[in-house]
C-alpha cells in the first residue's frame, strides 16, 4: 500500500482536486468563492501586463476589466457585455477622439462643452431601452478619452487601447473554470423537482405538514424559480435554444409550484381522500419528478424517456385533460399529471443542446 507521500499517493490526489475542481457542480456550489479568485487573478495580470511593460494610463485597463467581469460570474453573460463593452467603447472612444480634434481646430471650449453635453443627452436617451449599456458606456467611454476636451489627442488613443485591452483580459480569464448559466439553470430546476417529489410523497402518504414549514419550503423553492427566470437569456445564449422554449418550461415549472401549494395548503380531509384513492399514475408522478430531477443534475436524458413508461404515457402525447365536473384534490392531481409531462416533453426536445455532458458516465 503506498504511503501518503510517495509519488502514486500524490498523483492519485491531484487527479482527485482536478476532478473535483473540473466538475460543473462542484463550481455551481463554489460559485462566490471561484469568481472571486478569477477576477483577483484577472486584476493581477492587468496590473502586470500595464506596468510591466509601462503603458501609459493603464489603470484604465483595470477599470474595464472590473466593469465586464466584476458582477457576472456566468460565461454567457461575459461574452454578452464584453461584446457591449467593445461596442460602446469603439463608439465613445470615436466621439471622444472627434471632440479632441474639435477643441484643437476651434479652440472653443464652450462649443466642446455644448458638444459633449449633447451627446451626453442622447446616450441618456438610448440608455433607457434595449441597448442601454452600449449607450450609457458610449457616454462614460466619452469622458475618459477626452476628459472635458482638453486632453492630448495621445492620451485619448491610450486611454482606448487600455480599455480595449482590459476587454481582452476578462475574456480571456472567464475561460478560468467557467461556471455556465446553463449548469445553474439546470440544478436549480432539478433541485426543485427533487424538493416537489418529496412534498408530493407527503401528500399521497396523508403525512400531516406544518403549515409554518410548508410556507418556507415553498419559500425556498419560489427562490428558485425566480433565480432559474434571471438566468434564461445567458442560457439561451449559451446552449442556441429560443428563449421562447425556456419560457415555456419556465411556465410548466411555475404551475407544478402552483398545483403543489394548493394540495399541500387544503384541508386534511381533502388529502385523505387524495391518499385513499389515488392511483398508479399519481405515485408515478412522485417518480417522473426524481427521474427528471436525475437527469438535469447527471445528464441522464435516458431517465427522461423511462419516465414516460413510469406516468403510461407515450413520449410526445400529453395526459388528457381532466373532464370538467372533476373537483378538487383528484383534479389538482390529475393537472399536476399533465403538467409535469409536458415539462418531461419539453426538456427531451432540447436536450442536445442542455445536455453539455453528452454520453459521460454517471457517478451518484
């Protein structure tokens, strides 16, 4: 058996910190911690990279880099500000270097002024809207090329390259173990499906739930879906899925919320009738919710298909819907059914593109 510290044992626990390191739920669970070690190292090669090599004004690189990496941890979203941070900033630096040349030629500090407070209203007008960063850094990027239009027309071409490097920089570093807002989208929503196969095995077992309790379950689990809602445009980006489709999962995830808190709030009475009368495919339901959960945390898409031998009902055909003189916990049941198929369906349409593990192997 070799020892702690001969080359095996020690090779084997590297291959065990890079597994672990490597593993995407592993980064969704550290996701604080290695975001902030990401933008420190980011900070040190920007601090290195200016004053190593003695570009002049190279704070500026700094600045940037914190501006597109600083408050985004997801690899979509830096992608999606860096290339608004680009745009902008070839805007502003254009603007801010005509401004320069105004104030050479004119000589007019009043005319530079009027100049630049225009531009400053019309980027103020586009930034209330769809392209409201590009317009707002357009703005920002102004002033720091020119200042008030009285800065060396050098300065101003510095000052460019600096905020154009420090884009470079925090691209380059969100490649640093990236965390994807499809892995988060992803453990969230099996993390709820996990947590509403459990309240529904309470409810067909006719457990009794503390009301207290079940409000901060359903707390936690509205957290959830509201953090998975913020999330959708980085994953549509990511994963080249409309952000259509995710809206409608998002939809079928909020109706499985609904549909539970009903049953889970009624009264005893309702719920015993619920647990002396229900059927096969209701405790299936209980299963397909793991089965899903599984597959979005393991990328399983197998279980998906399985879940559809569980429920009885063949993949691309929906539960019926429930006749109209059907009351209470039996109807919720039986809509709870069918919503948590067509989340089953509408997960296994897109599942080469969230399924980013392809064929890995599963480990629980």
């Amino acid at each position: 058996m070799p020892s702690l510290d001969s080359p095996t044992s020690r090779r084997s626990h590297t291959r065990r910190f890079l597994h672990v390191v490597a593993s995407p739920y592993y980064r969704y669970k550290h996701a604080k911690f290695i975001h902030a070690i990401r933008v420190a190292l980011a900070m040190a090669a920007s601090i290195a990279l200016t004053t190593g090599v003695n570009i002049p004004h190279g704070v500026w690189a700094s600045v940037t880099l914190l501006v597109v990496i600083g408050g985004l941890q997801h690899h979509g979203n830096i992608r999606k500000k860096a290339a608004e941070r680009a745009l902008g900033t070839l805007l502003g630096a254009g603007l801010g270097l005509s401004l320069i040349i105004v104030q050479a030629v004119f000589g007019s500090l009043l005319l530079t002024f009027v100049l630049m407070s225009a531009i400053a209203g019309a980027c103020a007008y586009y930034a209330i809207g769809k392209a409201g960063y590009v317009a707002l850094l357009t703005a920002i990027t102004m002033v720091i090329v020119s200042g008030h239009g009285d800065l060396p027309f050098d300065v101003g071409l510095w000052r460019t390259a600096n905020v154009l490097i420090g884009i470079v920089i925090a691209l380059g570093f969100s490649f640093v173990l990236p965390q994807y807002a499809t892995y988060s989208w992803r453990y969230r929503l099996a993390d709820n499906l996990r947590e509403c196969a459990r309240l529904y095995a309470a409810i067909l077992e006719g457990r009794p739930l503390d009301p207290e309790q079940v409000t901060r379950r359903f707390l936690v689990l509205s957290q959830r879906l509201v953090q998975s809602r913020s999330l959708m445009d980085s994953v549509a980006k990511e994963i080249d899925v409309p952000v259509s489709m995710l809206e409608e999962i998002q939809r079928l995830h909020r109706s499985i919320l609904a549909a539970l808190e009903m049953m889970a709030t009624s009264d005893a009475g309702s719920a015993r009738v619920l647990t002396a009368d229900s059927s096969a495919e209701e405790r299936a339901v209980r299963q397909t919710l793991l089965l899903m959960a599984r597959a979005l945390r393991f990328g399983r898409v197998g279980l998906l298909h399985a879940a559809a031998y569980e429920l009885e009902v063949k993949p691309g055909i929906d539960v019926a819907h429930p006749q109209a003189d059907m009351q209470g916990m039996h109807w919720l049941a039986m809509r709870l059914a069918e919503q948590v198929n067509r989340l089953r369906l509408r997960l296994i349409e897109i599942e080469r593109h969230w399924n980013l593990e392809g064929a890995q192997p599963f480990f629980r």
